[in-house]
C-alpha cells in the first residue's frame, strides 16, 4: 500500500485559498481520484504478485521434498513431508 498511503496521507494546508480554490478543486478531485484507483491498481497487482511468488517457492520446496523423498526410497506421506518441511 505504498503508492496509496502517500496519496491519503500527504499533508495539505486548504487555509487563506478562498473562492479560488473551488474551480481548482473542480478540476483537482476527479484527477486525485483517478490518481487513488491507479495507486490501489498498482498495490493489488504488486500483493498479488508476491502471493503469486511465494505460492511459486513453497510449490517448488515441497518438489523438492518429494524428490528427497523418492531418492531415499521412502513413501510420500503426510508426516514424512511434514518432518522434512520442519528441518
């Protein structure tokens, strides 16, 4: 959520602008919000991107235990993969 915290949490001083600040701001609102859709776009692509990733690495670890597994000549079963996971 790094692109969408600085668009939230930017500091903003709306003191002594006045009536000129309205058509400003017309224009201004529609852009900040088509900033935050792009911002929370690129936030979801970059979360699923790394549960993608990990998903990838714990996929290729538990290849590779069952692989261990096959060398030793010993069946694959939930305890034998879960003793290998833990060390």
């Amino acid at each position: 959520m790094k692109h969408t915290r600085y668009i939230l949490h930017d500091s903003l001083n709306f003191e002594g602008f006045g009536m000129v600040a309205i058509p400003a701001a017309v224009v201004a609102v529609p852009f900040l919000v088509w900033l935050f859709c792009g911002a929370a776009v690129m936030d979801g692509a970059r979360i699923l991107k790394l549960k993608y990733l990990l998903r990838q690495r714990e996929l290729r670890r538990l290849n590779y235990i069952r692989c261990v597994l096959r060398s030793l000549d010993v069946r694959e079963t939930r305890e034998n993969i879960q003793m290998l996971k833990a060390a």
